[in-house]
C-alpha cells in the first residue's frame, strides 16, 4: 500500500521587514499534530517568543514549564499565565514548536518547544493552553523588539498514516 | 493547499559493517530543500559508557559555537564548546549490551545565505548509570549552503556495526 504524504507544509512566511507578530490562520483540521520551525535573529532585544492560539489574548488560559541551560547552569522552571514557547535572540538561533492533537475539540492543547541559541541558551518548554477548541489559528510574536528581516516561518502539519 | 509530502530520505542509510567506522558521512547534499534532519543511532568501541561524536559541516574547521544542556540521572549541567557544531552523544563499549544513543539533528534552512543553526536532542539510556539526556543549541557562523556533513567519534573511536545514519530532506512550499 502506498504511504499517504504524512509531512506537509502548510504555509511559509519570509519577514521581508522587521516584525514583532505573525500569524498563519485558516490552519485545515486535516493533520494531528502541527510542527513551527522558526530561525531568524532579533533586531537589538532579546525576548520571549510567545504564541496565542485561535486569538484567545487571555493570558491566564496559557501556562509553561521549562528547562534550559546557558552554558554555565541548567535549570527548571515555571510561569502560570505566560505564552512563551520559545526564545527570540540577536544572534541566529532557531525555535522549534510541535502542537499535539491540534484538531481535536474535546482535550486542552500542549505544546513542546525546542529553543536553540547557541551562545546565549538551550532550552526546552512544555506549554498548555486551557481551551477544547480545535486550533485553526496561531499567532507568534514578542513582547520588546522585532524579529528581524529574513526570519523564517514555517509550518508543518503531520497527518496520520 | 498543499498536499505533497516534504518529509523525504536523501540517499540511503548509512548502516556501519563489522569492522566499525571511524566516521560516517553525507556528500553531494542537493539544496532542494530547505531543512535536515539527521537522525542517528550510534553505539562506540570507545572504553566508557558514553562516548560523543563531533558534527563538522563542508569540512570546515572553526567559527563553531554550541551550547548544550544535560541530564545524568542526578543531576543537571549546562556547557559551551566552539570546537564543532553539536556534539552527538553515544554510548560506549562499556555501556550495556547491544544499547545504541537516539539522536535527531534538526538543521533549517540549509541552503541559505544565513548562518547555520541547529537543534540537537541525544539520549544513550541504557538501563545503567551515566546516562545522558542532552539538549543542543549549535551555530556555525559561515553563510555557505550546507553540502557535507560528516559524523567523527570525539575519542578517537569507532561507530560500531548496526549504527546507523539517516539523513531527511523537509521542502516547504
């Protein structure tokens, strides 16, 4: 039997300007889970990237839980009303978002997040947003400065064979 | 709306023979897409539990920086280098029987003109002490498009026979 196409790009951005949001709407409920790659670099502030789902801007629906190291110490910890899901730095550095059972209407929605900048920090998040809604619309962005010119975007939705 | 598949192996795995391999590469890389992933499944003739290969990305030799944090079962620890790209961890011959490391390499954007991040998870559980769960944040500040990776173990040793070596191509639209 033939394999169905189980990695498929849904859209793709390219900053042609500095920016502080994105967003990729109209997400299909077609896959299981969804995968954001992101690699770019910050224009003069380093940030947290944070991400609102379905524009829900509550931010006591969102919460985080993280571990990371800088080099020196690695450590573990926590933010109850906090989006993060990644990390925006000046120097090239790389976030990497998978969103699990996006599509179902019945359970709250977790995210597990790799944020890589070499020089700076590695770490890894597990968000939860307290919503059942099925996720068609993700919005990513920082609180001070921008994500910069050429910064990429992607996203991916990973279908059930 | 897009419907092709992006997820696709580029050449063929690379499965090490009885007599090990000191190290393991992919030449000739096409840029047709715009990210890697390199998955590996690596066990070492080095005499320890853990042992560590090195990344090195178009033979190129500096201009490498890497973060990694690790965890050891007790404890926690964070390091830089700026030796290679990412360090990928393995498991050493003194490591339990037949026990092979998972690692998964993630490198966007490839073939652009940026410089070249990746995204490094390796675990060499082997129901034992001195394992390793390592995350990594690695950085090659050169803007060439990546063609060549090459795999070479950190202690002189040897990949030995059933490791493995996949490498993915993802295109986006």
């Amino acid at each position: 039997m033939a394999a169905g196409a189980t990695y498929v790009s849904i859209a793709s951005q390219t900053l042609s300007s500095a920016a502080s949001t994105i967003t990729f709407s109209s997400i299909p409920a077609t896959y299981t889970d969804l995968i954001i790659v992101q690699q770019g670099t910050a224009v003069t502030t380093a940030a947290a990237m944070q991400m609102e789902l379905n524009s829900d801007t509550t931010a006591g629906n969102y919460s985080c839980t993280f571990m990371y190291g800088d080099g020196t110490s690695a450590a573990s910890g926590r933010y109850t009303g906090d989006k993060m899901v990644g990390r925006n730095y000046i120097q090239q550095q790389n976030n990497i978002i998978q969103i699990m059972n996006y599509s179902n209407a019945t359970t709250y929605k977790t995210t597990l997040s790799r944020s890589n900048a070499a020089g700076n920090l590695v770490g890894t998040i597990v968000s939860l947003w307290r919503n059942t809604a099925a996720i068609t619309n993700v919005r990513l962005f920082v609180g001070a400065g921008n994500f910069d010119t050429g910064t990429t975007f992607s996203l991916y939705g990973i279908a059930a064979a | 709306m897009a419907t092709a598949n992006t997820f696709v192996q580029i050449g063929s795995t690379v499965t090490v023979g009885s007599g090990g391999a000191a190290n393991i590469s992919f030449s000739s890389i096409p840029a047709t897409y715009t990210d890697l992933v390199l998955i590996i499944s690596g066990r070492s003739d080095y005499a320890a539990t853990i042992s560590r290969a090195k990344m090195q990305i178009n033979a190129i030799t500096t201009n490498y920086s890497n973060t990694m944090a690790y965890g050891d079962g007790s404890s926690v620890s964070s390091t830089t280098n700026t030796d290679y790209i990412t360090y990928i961890y393995s498991v050493g011959s003194t490591a339990t029987a037949s026990t092979f490391s998972n690692s998964n390499i993630y490198i966007p954007n490839y073939a652009g003109s940026n410089y070249k991040s990746v995204s490094v998870d390796s675990v060499t559980e082997n129901n034992a002490t001195a394992a390793y769960a390592v995350i990594e944040a690695g950085l090659l500040s050169n803007t060439a498009a990546i063609s060549s990776l090459t795999i070479t173990d950190a202690n002189s040793g040897n990949f030995v026979q059933y490791s493995t070596a996949s490498l993915y191509g993802i295109l986006k639209y």
